[in-house]
C-alpha cells in the first residue's frame, strides 16, 4: 500500500510539475511576436484625412471604439463619444468572457509609442507584452498595407481626447492561457491598384473584415472556411432578439447573384442621402448590427471593387432568416 502510495504521489508530483512548466512556458514565451519598431510617423493632413476614412469608412474602428446607439437602426456611434471606447462584449454574445473596447483617443493612447501602437493594431500585443482577444480584427488588420496603419494611427492621435475609465477585458478559462498563444508577426501587402477592382476589392474586404460576420463558425469557435461569406452566423440583442448575418456570395437564390454593381452601392450609399433620416427602433424591433451609417461614407468605387470582389467568389446557398424577435 506504501508503494502505490509513493509512486501515485510521485505522478502527481510529475503532473504539477508539467502545469507549472506549461503555464511558465505560456507567460515567458508568448504572445511570439517581434519588439515593437523604432517609429515615428508624420501626421500630414492627408495621412489624417486617409486614415479618417480608413477608421470611420472602411476599418470602421469607431463602430467599437464608440458608444453606439441602437435606439437608433444599425446603432451609429453617439455624439461625443467617438474613440472614447467602454462597450462591453461578453458571454451574452457568445463570447468566451467579459471584454471592452478600449479608449483610442489621444487620452488612451499618450503612452504608446507609434511603434507600439502599429504591433497593437496589426499583432493584438499590448505595449506590456498582454495579448488582446480576437474580436479586435487585429489578423486583418495584419495583412493590410503599413501605409495605410500609418494613416490610421495618424487619426487617431488627431481625434479630440475624451477621459474614460476603460475596465479590463478578462477572457474565461481556458482561453485567458489559449489567448496568449494567438498572435503573429502582420504579414503586410502592398495595397493593390484600385484599377485592379477585384484585388483591390479583396484587400478592401479584408480590412472592413467582413468575413467575420458574415461567416458561421465552427463548432471549436473559428471561421469556417467552406463557409465564408454565405453568412448566418447570428448574434444576440439584450432583448433577446437575434440578428443573423446575409449571405453575400454570388448566389442568385439566396445571396447576392442578381444584385447589379448599382444596387449594391445604393444599398450602402442610400443612409448617406441628405433626405435619409436614421429611425428609431424600439426594443423588439427589426434592428442590425451592420454599421450601415458608417459603411455608407465609403467611396463608390471603392465599394464597386467590394462588389467585384464578392461577385468572384464561389456561389454558396445558405437561406437565412434574417431577424427573429424576442419571445
């Protein structure tokens, strides 16, 4: 009895020390990415004025970097909150934790460096060496162009400072390890020609990261590849109603096969229309979590290339109930 006693002993010894390794391994050795740049930026009006239309147009990283209000359809960012932050993401969405856009305003931001800044945004590691959870986009923003993060950076160093306490994001066992494991050095690209509408189009896809609503996941919580952009992935309002995501593959049946280029860009560009006044929509009501106010500043070319871009995909059917009220 002593012996077993001993070598049950001496395994869970052994077990302990692997977690403790495991665990020393995962907070010395990751996130692995590269030291943040040496890098000074110059703020041009024009680099402040591309990444004006980047972060509110296309990136759009004031839909989560504001307070937005969905009093209002497609819940456009509240007056005076622009890049103060605060909105909370958390289990009631699906999420594996509690997480909170942070403050990117001038007051968030003073103590990054602008090299720090540009690994944060396109590897998702903090000046302190924490990894952010994924619902920031921050693989897409990865592949963009450095010219373009640039411009970004450049904007919001330009944007008026709002104080805001922001609380930490704190994600559940165990992604809070598996999280630390998730970046990766940006693997940048050079911005294609707009002339070349359907490359420009998927570099412009990839930076408004579109495939992440509108692409159902798999049952261990990724994108499903076999799946982009057929949309249903669906996502939950506080009221209990859900909003599901549209099919916007080129299938006729039920995504986007009929639509023409022009339809395509009315439907973004009519909520820019100086008659177009944005509703009010009661709890319970049809609502959408698709930016539309912000989407519809994006250019009209620039939107045609989405549109070739998508129209080049492979056809998928995906029928898809498009809102379902609360009970």
């Amino acid at each position: 009895m002593k012996k077993i006693f001993k070598v049950f002993t001496y395994l869970l010894g052994a077990v302990v020390l692997l977690l403790v390794c495991g665990l020393a391994l995962l907070q010395l050795g990751f996130p692995k990415v590269d030291p943040s740049e040496e890098l000074t930026i110059e703020y041009t009006p024009d680099r402040i004025e591309r990444g004006a239309y980047l972060a509110n147009h296309v990136a759009v990283c004031m839909d989560c970097h504001s307070k937005r209000d969905f009093s209002e359809f497609s819940g456009p960012p509240s007056p005076g909150t622009l890049g103060a932050g605060g909105d909370r993401f958390d289990q009631s969405m699906g999420l594996p934790g509690v997480f909170y856009a942070k403050n990117i305003t001038p007051f968030g931001i003073s103590d990054y460096t602008d090299g720090e800044l540009f690994r944060l945004i396109t590897t998702g590691v903090t000046r302190d060496g924490k990894a952010m959870f994924p619902l920031m986009p921050y693989p897409y923003y990865g592949k963009m162009d450095r010219e373009d993060i640039y411009d970004i950076i450049a904007y919001i160093r330009s944007i008026p400072s709002i104080e805001t306490e922001i609380p930490d994001s704190e994600a559940d066992f165990p992604v809070n390890l598996i999280l630390r494991t998730m970046p990766k050095n940006a693997e940048l690209v050079k911005k294609p020609d707009p002339s070349d509408q359907v490359a420009y189009g998927k570099y412009l896809v990839n930076a408004s990261a579109c495939i992440e609503c509108h692409t159902q996941l798999t049952p261990q919580g990724v994108i499903d590849p076999e799946l982009a952009f057929s949309g249903g992935r669906s996502f939950p309002f506080p009221d209990g109603s859900v909003v599901t995501s549209s099919n916007i593959t080129p299938d006729v049946d039920t995504g986007i096969g009929k639509w023409t280029a022009e339809a395509f860009v009315q439907r973004f560009k009519q909520y820019a229309d100086s008659a177009y006044v944005n509703p009010k929509i009661a709890p319970g009501e049809f609502n959408s979590l698709m930016p539309w106010v912000m989407y519809s500043g994006m250019k009209e070319n620039d939107l045609k290339a989405i549109y070739a871009y998508l129209m080049s995909l492979p056809a998928k059917k995906n029928e898809v109930v498009k809102f379902t009220a609360s009970n």
